[in-house]
C-alpha cells in the first residue's frame, strides 16, 4: 500500500525548523565575508605563491647550473647553525680562496649530517643570492626548474580559470542579450 503523502512532507514533520537547523550545520554561511575569501582571497594568495616559485626558480636557476658545470668561484664555508632532519640544512659564512669574496649569513645547500657547527666545509660560490653549494656539487637546479614549472602551470590555471572564464561569461552574455533578427 502506498502512501498518497508526499515524502518531502514526511521528512519534514516534526520541529517546524529541523530541516534549517540541520542546514545551518552543513551550508557555508552566505556572508559578504565569505564571498570575498573564497573569490579574491584563495586566488590572490595562489598568484603570490606561484609568483615566489617563478622569481625563486629564476634566481637560483643559473648560478645551480654554473656549479654543476664547476664555473663558480671556490672557497670555504664556516657552519654556524645547522639542523637535520630528512637531510640538513646550514647556515653560515662562506670566504673565497683568495679572499675577495666575503658573504655572511648564507645558507650551505646539500649539507651533509657530519657538517657540525663550528666545522669548515668546502664550497663553491656562483652568485646564488641566498647561499653557497658545496664543493663536491649539487643537484639543486633541479629544484629550480621544478620551481620555475610549478609556478608556471599555477600561473596559466589562474588565468585559465579567472580571466578567461570571465571573458567567455561576458562573450555569451552579450551573444545572448543581442536581439533575434539581427545577423
């Protein structure tokens, strides 16, 4: 036998406001708040990171390829600070072998554990902004091409979903708007 009800109504009997209720738990508030973090906020901060990938990558890019050509500039590098864990990283002061080139407060990229504090380690200087490599070489273009691809790909999936959808929205709008008669 079937129920001649209908079953919206049968699920709504009860509390008048037990439907709104449990939506209010489940549903994002609508607020002007709301709208302006989910629409500028998410992809402003999305723009600004892949915008530090691509400046990172692009500064860090030639001078990892020069150390692993061997064109950069030996010396050695003074551990100051280190920490490890899943690899280390060092911080310290790095002076050429013939001393015209004096950095203070530089990273040592590739650092191995038996670096400790207070040891001289050998490295190589090739104009990298934020640190030093070592002497034995690094990989660390690498990360600068996985920086600079990264970047870019975030860069052309905001304009892909902003910018020309925005474009395509108002093409068929006013495609839609324009009158039947006219060619």
């Amino acid at each position: 036998m079937q129920s001649s009800q209908d079953p919206r109504r049968i699920r709504s009997a009860g509390w008048p406001d037990q439907d709104a209720a449990s939506r209010a738990w489940t549903d994002p508030p609508r607020t002007p708040t709301g709208v302006v973090l989910r629409r500028l906020a998410f992809p402003s901060l999305a723009v600004l990171l892949c915008l530090a990938a691509l400046v990172y990558g692009s500064l860090t890019l030639g001078p990892g390829i020069q150390v692993a050509r061997g064109e950069a500039v030996p010396g050695t590098f003074h551990v100051l600070w280190q920490y490890c864990h899943n690899g280390c990283n060092a911080r310290g002061d790095f002076v050429s072998d013939d001393g015209s080139i004096r950095r203070e407060d530089v990273d040592l990229y590739d650092a191995s554990r038996r670096d400790g504090v207070d040891s001289e380690v050998r490295a190589l200087d090739s104009g990298n902004p934020f640190g030093v490599y070592p002497a034995t070489g690094s990989h660390g273009w690498i990360w600068s091409i996985i920086h600079l691809i990264l970047g870019s790909a975030g860069l052309l999936g905001w304009i892909w979903r902003y910018p020309l959808r925005a474009l395509r929205r108002r093409r068929r709008a006013g495609s839609a708007s324009g009158s039947p008669g006219q060619p």
